[in-house]
C-alpha cells in the first residue's frame, strides 16, 4: 500500500517539535494527512500563511537515473519526484521557520504553515482545510512555495478537467456487426476534438487555454466488442472564463455526431478549479518583491491549490525554489545551492512583513 501524504507529515510534525514548534496531523481514510502549524506572535501585524502540498504524481514507467524516491544527492543536486514540486520548497519553508523561532526574533504577525494532501489530484486536502478555518488570524498573504525558479508569480491559469464517455453494445469479436463499438465512437469524437477551439482568449499574460487528451480506456477483452469508452481531457482556462461553456460546446459535438444513431455519449466533470490573480500593485506583493530583490512579477501555465483560497480575499503569490520544467517529468531534481538561497529569501520575506 502507498504511504500517502501521512508519513510526510510526521516527518515535518517531527521535524518542527526539534525547535517546540506545535503542529497538528489532521489525518482520514488509511493514509491521507493534512499538517498545520501555528508560532504565534504579539499579534500587531496580520499573519502569513504558507500553502504546501504532500503529495507528489507517480515516478512514470520510465527508467529513472537514480531511483525516484531515495533522494539521491549527487553533485549538489537532490534527485528524486518531488524534489522540485514541492519537496524542496516545504523543507525551505520549515527550516526558515525554525530558525527565525529558534533565534528568538520578536515577531508583530503570526505564521501558520499548511501542507494539504491531493493537490495533484483532487485538492481533497485544501477542501478539507478551508471548510473550517476558524481561529485564523487575519492574513497579510498567502505564500505558495511551488518551484518557480525564484519569480514571483501572480497568476496562473485555471484547470478544468472532463471525462468524455461514449456508450456501446458488447457483441463477440467475431461478429462486430452485432455489436455497437464504443470505441470507435470514441474515436469520432476524437476526430472533431482535433478541430475545437475554445472561443475565449487569449489572454495578454497567460496566453491561450489548452486541451490536452491524457488518457483513454476502452474495452474488457480483445475477444469482445467494447461497450463503453472513456477519455479524460486536460484543460486549462484563464480568467473570467465561464467553464460551463466549454461543457456546452462539447454537447454541440455530441449532436452533431448523432447523426448516427449509434453514437452515444456524455460528459462529466472530474476537477474545476478557477484561475489564479493577484493584484500586482498590492503592498502585500510591493513587500514580498521588495524582500527578495525581484522587481516584476509573472504568469505560468500551471495550477495550484492557490484559488481555493480565494474566497478569503487574500493577495498571495507563488515563489519557490526548483525549476517548472523539471515537474511531473522523470531524473526530476533540485539543487541544494537552490535550497539554501531559498531558505534565506522565506526568512527575509517574514522579517519583511511580521517584524
């Protein structure tokens, strides 16, 4: 059985007793986990909150360089999934917790450090976290340490995920013609997918949206006409856009391909998170820039647990060490230079706005 986001938090809750930091395992299901942890100050300055995340994707069937989960250390690089998105980032966050604690630093603003489960998949963890957050200070920023490479990110895009089913009937292989192949009528659909464009955008700093098709099931038996198929489909949106379209769009095609009437699908929604903003011109981002010495802020393509935080109305930005080309692929590493650099700019960045 994987281990799942519980032995990494008790590897940090272990980790932040060493300087009597409290922190708290909120853990469900066999080995889903949650941590949170609080240093609590005079309370004259609004808080920080730092927005991590457990868990990583899986290592790929690819042969790695170096198995992908002993963090390898070889010529200053830390090798291993994770270790960009967002292992090295937490272990910065941390230990630039700790020693401002340990230092004894006067601080006029709390800290609260929060690592969720299932921010690859299904943001289960954040959900979780945010339906109750009562006893949070007020916040001056949120602070999400994904692997940015050291730019200080104010936007991302939005994810809207789909799973496109087409239905069949099941006839033996022998005598398709009995059969209505579920498979095919995939492949149809797939056929004028290649000529859909979103009608939105594109946006001055994020660009177009994207579609990428990233994984297909069909069929029980090579013996067995296939009576259901299935594909799940990628999209990333950008702000202001209405995901609901997107869903009518596709029932257009499904009309349209119901010419045969042997066509069937539908459509079903697996994971919708919204875009990303941040005001640049905010004084929280003024701040955050003015501490480690960046001038301009950026977009990415990629998503982050960021929007569920939303609805605090809340600036946040997203900075970490790590490189975002190295995230989700195999030989995934970071530099250990990049981690101490790292640590350094967390701490300049609590000093800046809690002291």
């Amino acid at each position: 059985m994987a281990k799942g986001e519980l032995a990494a938090a008790e590897v940090l809750c272990a980790e932040f007793g060493l300087s009597g930091i409290d922190s708290q395992i909120d853990s469900w299901g066999n080995n889903r986990a949650n941590i949170t942890a609080h240093v609590k100050s005079s309370g004259q300055n609004k808080a920080l909150l730092f927005v991590c995340h457990l868990d990583v994707v899986p290592p790929g069937g690819v042969r790695w360089e170096y198995p992908p989960f002993s963090a390898v250390e070889v010529d200053g690089r830390i090798h291993g999934r994770g270790s960009a998105d967002m292992k090295g980032g937490i272990a910065a966050v941390v230990t630039a917790i700790r020693q401002i604690f340990d230092s004894d630093i006067e601080l006029k603003g709390d800290i609260i450090f929060f690592a969720a489960a299932g921010e690859e998949t299904d943001s289960c963890g954040a959900l979780r976290y945010v339906q109750d957050l009562s006893g949070m200070p007020e916040l001056a920023g949120i602070i999400i340490p994904e692997p940015t490479d050291f730019e200080v990110v104010t936007r991302h895009r939005g994810m809207f995920w789909l799973k496109v089913t087409t239905k069949g009937k099941t006839a033996h292989g022998s005598t398709p013609q009995l059969g209505i192949n579920a498979i095919t009528s995939m492949k149809a659909f797939l056929d004028e997918l290649e000529d859909y464009k979103i009608a939105y955008g594109p946006d001055k700093l994020l660009g177009s949206c994207s579609i990428s098709i990233n994984r297909i099931l069909g069929g029980k038996a090579v013996n067995v006409v296939p009576d259901q198929c299935d594909v799940d489909i990628d999209i990333r949106t950008l702000p202001g856009q209405n995901h609901k379209e997107i869903i009518s769009d596709f029932e257009k095609i499904f009309a349209k391909l119901k010419k045969n009437p042997q066509f069937e699908a539908e459509v079903s929604v697996i994971r919708d998170v919204a875009p990303f903003e941040t005001d640049e011109n905010s004084d929280f981002v003024k701040d955050f820039c003015s501490a480690v010495g960046i001038g301009e802020t950026k977009s990415v393509g990629f998503t982050t647990d960021g929007p569920h935080f939303a609805f605090l109305g809340v600036p946040g930005v997203i900075f970490g060490p790590g490189k975002p080309h190295l995230c989700h692929k195999p030989n995934e590493y970071i530099d250990t230079l990049d981690l101490e650099k790292a640590v350094e700019h967390y701490k300049n960045i609590i000093l800046k706005i809690l002291s």
